[in-house]
DNA sequence: GCAGTACACAACCCATAGTTGTAATCTTCC
DNA sequence: GGAAGATTACAACTATGGGTTGTGTACTGC
C-alpha cells in the first residue's frame, strides 16, 4: 500500500519545494523555528524527520503532506458516500465488456442524440 | 493545506487501525521490530513517531500513509483508469434521481432476479 | 580587496525515542 | 473461585540521534 520513502527521498523533495517556493535554508529554518543546520540535515536525510516537523515544513512550503510520501504523482481522491458506493458497486462487476458499457452510459448519459 | 494532526491523534489513529486488523500491540510490535511498550507510546502519543515508523506501521495494517493525516474519516481511494474515467461521468450528472437509478443499476448489476 | 548571502561539514550536547521491569486487567477453563 | 494465559498500563532507566554551535567554503556585487 504505497511504498517507503526514505528519509533521503523525502529530504530531495523538500529541497526541490523549498527552492521551488524561492525560500533560502534559512528562511525556512526560522519558518520551524530551527537552525538552517538542521534544514541541511533533513534535506540530506542525514536526520530523520518526525511527524510534526514534517507537518511544518508542509504548511511553510504551501504543500500537502502527502506531497512527500507520494513517490509518483498518483491520483488520490476523496469521493462522497455516493461516489464511493457507485465505487464499490462498479468494482464488483467482473465483467470488462459489461464494465465498458456501463462507462458509455454513464458519460453519455448528458449528451443529446444527434 | 491540510490541518496539523497532533502526535495524539495519530496515535489514535493507529491503535483503532490496529484492532480493526484484530493485531495486538505487541503483534503489531514485533511486525515494526520494536516492544509493545513502544506501540503503547505511539498510541498515547507519548512519543512522536517519525517518518520510518509511520510507514511501517502503515504497511503493517495495510493502510496508506496519507491515511493517518486525514483528520476526518474521509476516504482516500487509489484509482485506476477506468474508475477515475466513471466517476468523472458520474460527477457531470447534476439530476440527483438519475443518479440514484444508476447507482442501483450498477449495484443490482451482479444480482440475479428473483 | 571586503561585506553579505547561501550552503556544506564537523563536533558536541541533551531531549526523547526506545528499552527493561513490574503490575493491573480481562479472559477462559477446570 | 482461582490458576493460567494473553493483553494492556505505567514507571524508571539507557542511549541513540535530533538539534545545536562553530568553522569553512563558494559565489555574489560594490
């Protein structure tokens, strides 16, 4: 379910972002209310980071948490009772052709017939 | 973008993830290669889990990470293609009833009448 | 040249992650 | 009822590594 990212991988993204957001290490720092040492460290994953560092540095760069654990850009969703109940409805047809055609009337469902 | 999860509901988080997925603490320990005494902690949040941690534990009861930063239980679904292409339809129909028929359609679709 | 900014690296320190130990709690079964 | 077994709770100790200070380097522009 999601693979590790490591402390190394997460710290590169952190360095992309901050640079992304024209933030120096030091600005950053201050942003946690830590050394820009520190920042080096968490780039570098010479450190660790914990979860409430991590919640930090996410809310200064103006990103997401989940930004950092997401190693590809994969489509999370969030879906309404309705959107996840359609959901597991659809899934349980095993059916592709059948599957298919439930696509096409769903999407045309608003078209007119030329 | 997205609200601080304390160390204390992430631990929360985590012990009813854990009964959900019938483990004791000290299963789900020996699972991340710590004491059960160390779970108890998370679960307290007496400490504060780093970034390792959260996706061992994750991967051990089955879940996302972005999981435990969702304060609400808001479902956070991966998607393939096909379902993302359904839901998108889905959405595009603003008529309420005709949604509920195709709900029922796709979740009778399986159901052999009686 | 020098002053200022941004980053890298080393060595030290102490908070706290993680340990061990004991005890409370709740079963189940005879 | 209580013995035996798991599961959880709480306290005290240990030591890793998170976080600091300090120094050095590279790149600006004046």
């Amino acid at each position: 379910m999601g693979d590790m990212v490591s402390s190394r991988e997460i710290g590169l993204k952190i360095k992309l972002l901050r640079q992304q957001a024209g933030l120096s290490q030091e600005k950053l720092a201050e942003m946690i209310f830590l050394t820009f040492q520190q920042v080096q460290k968490y780039e570098s994953g010479q450190t660790t980071l914990n979860i409430l560092k991590l919640q930090q540095i996410a809310e200064a760069l103006q990103v997401s948490v989940t930004e950092f654990f997401s190693s590809e850009p994969t489509k999370h969703v969030r879906l309404s009772m309705e959107e996840d109940q359609l959901l597991h409805a659809f899934r349980r047809i095993k059916n592709t052709e059948l599957r298919g055609c439930i696509l096409k009337l769903v999407g045309n469902i608003n078209k007119r017939t030329k």
